[in-house]
C-alpha cells in the first residue's frame, strides 16, 4: 500500500493498535500491552498528557516547521526514537531487524535491550551510528566489560542504564496469559498462536524467539535451570556504585532510564551522566508511580541535562506537550510495535510519518517554527 492510502486507512497509531491486537496472539498482546497492578500508572500516563493544553496562535503568516532535534552531537530528523523492549521478536519476527532499518531510514535513534530476542552485532549494523545499547547491569563484572565491548565494537553510541525495575515486578496480567521464559507453547497458547497465521508463519521461519545475549553468557552459570538465567545474570539492582564503574568504563554518553524525582537528576547530574530519562516503564513496575509527564517538569528544573521522556506517547500533539514541559526528546515503546504487529517490517516507517504529520500539523495550529518554540504556548494549569 502506498503512503497515501496508508494514512487514510490507518490515520493514527490507534488504528495500528487494533490491527495489531488481532494479528499478535493473545499471550504475546498481554506481553507487550500490560502494565502492573491494576494498570493505574499506565492509565494515568495516558490521562495527564490529554491534560496538557497548549495555546493555538493566529495570523502567523506561512510556514514551515522545522521537526528537527539535536541529541548527543547528532540532529535527529524527529524528537522521537525508538526506546528499548525485550523479546521484540516474540511479539513480531524479527522486529529488531525491522525496527534498526526503520530508525536508520527515519533518522531517530533506536535502543537495543539486554534482553533483545537479537544480539548487538547482529543489529548494530542496520544502525548506522543511531544505536543506544541499553543495559540490564549484569552482576559478573566480566559479564558486564563484555557487553559494553560488544555493544560498543557493534557501533552502539550511546548507553542506557535502565534503574527502574530494583527487582521484578507482578505483571498480573501476562502471568494470567501464561506467558513463560523461554516461551513454551501449551495447547492453549497453541490455539490462539493458530488465530494470527502471519505472525505465525514469520516465528516458524524465525524460529522460536530468545534472549540471544544472555544465551551466550548462559554456559557461565553452571547448573542453573534455563529459565533462570536471565534473573541471575542481570543484577537488577544497581548502586550509586555501580553507577560510577559504569562512567568509568564507557566513554560515550550515559543516560539513566527511569528517573521520576528532581533530587535524583540533580545527583546523577553530579555523577557526570549525559542525559536524564523521565520513565516509569510504561506502568510496568509499580502502580502508585506518577503519570511521567506529571513528573518531568521537577527534573527539568533540577538539571541542566537532556531530559528525555518516554510513556503513553501516541502522536506528534504528545511529543509537543512533552516538549511543553520540559522534555528535550521523547520516546516510545509499544507504539513501534503496534506498528509492526498491524503492517510488519513497513509499519514503523508509517508510525514515522504519523507522527511527522502530526507534528507539523499541530505546529501549524500553535505558529511554533521550531519544536522548543511551543514551550511557550503551555497554558499553565490550576
Ligand atoms: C513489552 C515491553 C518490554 C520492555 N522492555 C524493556 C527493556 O528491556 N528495557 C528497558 O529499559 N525498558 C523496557 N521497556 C520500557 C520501554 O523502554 C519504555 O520505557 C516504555 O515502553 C515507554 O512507554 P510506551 O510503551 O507507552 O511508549 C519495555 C516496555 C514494554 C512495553
């Protein structure tokens, strides 16, 4: 399908949602849809950004609105990139492959996770130098200098330090899915893999998706079940010391995911990090956290770092609203993916130009020629 009968099918990142629900099985959709608890975190993120209001202007003359935003020395044709999930490929074939070549041809960043169904060097070179590697701190220090060296030889830039997740969170919904790891297909998740054929068809080729990082690391933990591999590898609870040996080991930027309180950014600041990154992990970890676009206007104010913000996004009016308030570049994580789940290996290029399109849409609306312009049409609440 061409561009345009693309946009008038499917308009909006809601439509590929619902394309993609009915093409990815229900055990891998609770997987990649689910929060935590009640799901109340990843509710509200979604709640506070309609809050978000933003003052149209009139009699601004013609324009063009430049969507362009610099991060880490390099221009980015969008303020949007790719942020990291595990297991992608469990929830498309393939997808770190679709999603690295997306990235490269939109020119937006794309982090790889520790727990990416596809190793750095085998997705490193569809990057073109707009790869973050993103890492879940291994507690073996030999463990760990050998995924930043391989991150960093497969041309990975930039690293992510996610610290949200202290320790495993109850996901209720996808335990209720009866997803495990590895994924082991019961008659019941059989029966609903046999509803969705491409997806599938593409597994069947691909074979049945792993962590193929930490399977190489997997033989030096003797005797453990393989299903606890990843749990042991990944110290997932790391120390402001931690923190320090990682700035002393990786020469390019750092950034840590997952901060939601000024005092924090302020510290990490100290600590010689590059970048904060305002996330609650979607509403994956704990349900009594803020809305992140509630939290990012503190960490603006208590860093002078780019401040990056991922949760909820769905469009170009939330990238603006989170710009409005602070952000110096956003992210997003399932909408890439309700993108490939609804058009495969083309749907993230579609979810790009959605978002472009409604970017200069609404800058058209504001009068705002460049994006940090509409910082100064946030209508103040209360
Ligand atoms: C299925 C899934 C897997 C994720 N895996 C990771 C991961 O491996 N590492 C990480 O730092 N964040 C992970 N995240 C969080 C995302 O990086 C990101 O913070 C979040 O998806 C942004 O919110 P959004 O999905 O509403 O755009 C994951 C999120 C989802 C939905």
């Amino acid at each position: 399908m061409r561009g345009m009968d693309l946009h008038a099918k499917y308009p909006a990142l809601s439509d590929l949602r619902a394309r993609a629900r009915a093409r990815i099985p229900r055990f891998v959709w609770d997987y990649l849809d689910s929060g935590t608890g009640v799901e109340a975190t990843k509710a509200r993120n979604r709640e506070r950004l309609d809050r978000v209001r933003l003052m149209p202007s009139i009699l601004h003359g013609e324009f063009t609105p430049d969507i362009s935003a610099p991060l880490f020395g390099q221009m980015h044709a969008l303020p949007v990139g790719i942020a990291p999930v595990g297991m992608s490929g469990l929830i498309w074939p393939d997808a770190e492959r679709h999603l690295a070549r997306a990235a490269t041809q939109a020119g937006i960043p794309y982090a790889l996770s520790t727990v990416a169904s596809q190793k750095p060097e085998d997705v490193g070179p569809h990057l073109n130098g707009q790869g973050w590697f993103q890492l879940y701190p291994p507690r073996d220090p030999e463990i760990r200098t050998g995924m930043l060296n391989r991150a960093r030889a497969a041309g990975f830039g930039v690293l992510v330090l996610t610290v949200d997740v202290p320790v495993g969170s109850r996901r209720e919904r996808q335990a209720r899915s009866g997803l495990t790891q590895p994924p082991r297909l019961t008659p019941r998740l059989m029966a609903q893999v046999a509803r969705c054929p491409t997806w599938a068809l593409g597994m069947a080729s691909m074979g049945m998706p792993r962590m193929r990082l930490i399977d190489d690391y997997a033989g030096e933990t003797k005797g453990l079940p393989s299903n606890k591999h990843a749990g042991y590898l990944l110290r997932t609870s790391p120390d402001w010391d931690y923190l320090r040996w990682l700035r002393d080991a990786w020469e390019g930027p750092i950034v840590v995911k997952g901060v939601l309180n000024g005092d924090d950014a302020h510290a990490l600041e100290g600590e010689g990090v590059d970048a904060i990154w305002v996330s609650n992990h979607a509403g994956r970890q704990f349900d009594a956290a803020p809305a992140t676009i509630e939290a990012l206007p503190e960490v603006r104010a208590a860093t002078r770092l780019p401040v990056i913000m991922d949760g909820g996004i769905e469009g170009g009016l939330d990238v603006l609203r989170a710009i409005a308030l602070g952000a110096d570049f956003v992210m997003m994580g399932r909408g890439w993916h309700f993108a490939l789940g609804a058009l495969g290996a083309g749907g993230p290029a579609h979810l790009a130009d959605i978002l472009a399109a409604d970017l200069v849409a609404n800058m058209g609306q504001l009068g705002t020629k460049t994006l940090f312009d509409v910082r100064e049409r946030l209508i103040p609440t209360g």
